[in-house]
C-alpha cells in the first residue's frame, strides 16, 4: 500500500506519521520527499529530506526522476520515483508525507494509494502551532496560513480526513484506516 499523507504547515502532520511509524516499522517505509528549503535545526540530509539546491532539483525535474513535484511558496518539494518504487516491489507498504499539490499528482498515476489529509481541530489552533515552532518570519507565517486556508479547502478530495486534535487520538485513527485497508485487501 501507499499512504499519501498531506495536511497544512503546523498541523502536526509528521508527528503524527512518526508516532505511527514506531509501531509500524516493520509494516512501512517512510518516503523521504526532496527539497530546496532550508534545513530546519535538529533535520538531517536523508532521513528527514533529500535536501538540494533549485539547480540540482530542476537538472532532477528534467531527467524525470519525480514521481511529483511542486513548488511550494519559494521552494520545492518532491518525491523520488526511486524511493517509493524500490520499496513498493519489495512488497513493503510506503508512507509519504507530502502537500496537496504532490497528492493530486500522486492519485493520477498510482490509482491505488490511500489518501489521508490531517486537518488541526480549529484554525485558532493551526495558527498557535505555527507561532510555537518559531521558525518562520512574520511575512512567512501569514504566507503559510493564506496557503493553510486554501490547503484546507482540498480535503474532500482524500479519502480520510483525520483531525489532529490530540496525538494519541489521531495515530489511532492512522491505525484504525490501515487496519481498515488491509482487511479490504484481504483475499479469503
């Protein structure tokens, strides 16, 4: 299976994916998506992110190395072909973690993934999230919550939709849709 997980900036999206990946390891494989955004303290070249220059992404862009891409405010983010269908053939299931634009891109060419958007209980909150990170300037933060708004707005196009109200809670919903797709895969 393929998770395609997509949810707004601050919404604790990789939490989430995280706290469900400890008891899944076995079962998943993450897919680590490309960027050309900065690094973020404490992120680490090739397991958070491919990290690139916008030169080396679009020479990337060219060669047709991504499943999908988009950009995303002033930088881009993709995801590999070579990361998800490596592991896809070895039978393993994929999680990625990656925007809306990606997921649209995503549902056209692997008709068979699941498709997951994790949603903050209010936008009150999504805010307060993106303002306890401290990483983002003022400009960026209302670039970031315009971008939220209209993320919002894409939801009904996944087919779940899981609030992030409180962690525990929404891992377990990421587990009830896993249980829940595996057991429509399960051949009697």
């Amino acid at each position: 299976m393929v998770f395609v997980i997509s949810a707004p900036s601050g919404t604790g999206k990789t939490t989430v994916i995280k706290q469900f990946l400890r008891k899944h390891k076995k079962d998943f494989i993450m897919s680590i998506s490309a960027t050309t955004r900065q690094p973020r303290k404490g992120e680490k070249d090739r397991k958070d992110y491919f990290f690139m220059t916008k030169e080396k992404f679009r020479e990337n862009i060219k060669k047709g190395r991504f499943l999908e891409y988009a950009r995303v405010l002033d930088n881009y983010y993709g995801t590999l072909k070579e990361t998800v269908r490596k592991n896809t053939k070895k039978g393993k299931n994929v999680i990625m973690d990656i925007d809306i634009q990606g997921a649209r891109k995503i549902r056209r060419k692997e008709k068979d993934c699941i498709t997951i958007f994790i949603i903050p209980p209010t936008f009150r909150e999504l805010e307060k999230r993106l303002k306890k990170r401290r990483t983002e300037s003022k400009n960026n933060m209302k670039k970031r919550l315009d971008l939220a708004k209209r993320e919002l707005k894409e939801r009904k196009k996944y087919n779940y939709i899981v609030v992030n109200k409180e962690l525990k809670e929404a891992t377990y919903f990421l587990e009830c849709i896993y249980r829940l797709e595996m057991f429509k895969r399960y051949k009697i």
